[in-house]
C-alpha cells in the first residue's frame, strides 16, 4: 500500500513525509497495522530496500522525502499498483480507470511493456554491476526463465 501511494502520488517519483503521514493517518494506519507500529514498518521497509527515505537540509530545513526502492521497483512494479488499485476498485470502477492509473503513473498509453519497462530500466541503473554479473551465468539462470 505505501508503495503505491508514493507511486500515485508522488511528484518526481517523491512523496513528502508530510503527505505520506496524512495519507497513513487517513487509513488509521497506526491502529489497524498487523505488526508494528508504522514507523517500525517504515524502517524495515527502507532495511530490506523497498523504500528510500531521502533527508535534505535547506536553509536549516530538513526536508524529508519517500521514494519506492530498488527492491520496491522489481517486486511490486507498476503492475502490482495498477493491481491494487483494480482490487480496490472492483466492480465500481469507472471506465477510464486504466486510462486514470497510467496518468498517474507516468505511462504512456499503447503496449503493456510499457509498465515493465521502467522497474528493469531502474535495475539497471541502480545495481548495474549485479545485473551484469548474472547475465554473464555467475549467479545463476535467472535470465533464462
């Protein structure tokens, strides 16, 4: 869920920390989370590389922002928030919801690749010498699947 709310509604990719505890407050996050506290989540979240917590001083401000990680990117992708938000919708869901989801996310209308390009492009970019090293066989068959 915290994914893609930073998906949806973050401007450049970034969701401020002000938003981000509005939108978890409006779910009453804190009571209804089956674990830990949301903080706690928050934390393990950015421990295990699904999201990238982002401090900024600007002129004695500090400037907090959420980004979707690494991890974040690979595993739940576009897809899985375009699914979630279908999921939630169900069968009240407006007509031009696909057209409504791509908007937000950023996509451009015409072919599916379009929604698995950027989480492989983003692989790439932030862990190029592993993605490299297993095309290359060291790390196994990944990429013959």
């Amino acid at each position: 869920m915290i994914i893609s709310l930073i998906s949806l509604f973050g401007e450049d990719g970034r969701l401020s920390d002000a938003k981000l505890d509005n939108y978890l407050k409006r779910m009453n996050a804190d009571v209804n989370m089956p674990m830990d506290k949301t903080e706690a989540t928050l934390q393990k979240m950015i421990k295990q590389g699904y999201l990238v917590k982002i401090k900024e001083n600007n002129n004695g401000d500090e400037i907090v922002d959420w980004m979707v990680g690494p991890r974040g990117k690979v595993e739940v992708g576009n897809k899985g928030v375009k699914g979630l938000v279908e999921e939630v919708y169900g069968e009240d869901a407006p007509d031009d919801l696909a057209e409504r989801i791509r908007s937000s996310l950023g996509l451009k209308r015409g072919r599916g690749e379009q929604e698995e390009a950027a989480p492989a492009e983003m692989i790439e970019n932030t862990q190029g010498a592993s993605r490299r090293s297993r095309r290359s066989g060291r790390r196994g068959n990944e990429d013959n699947d």
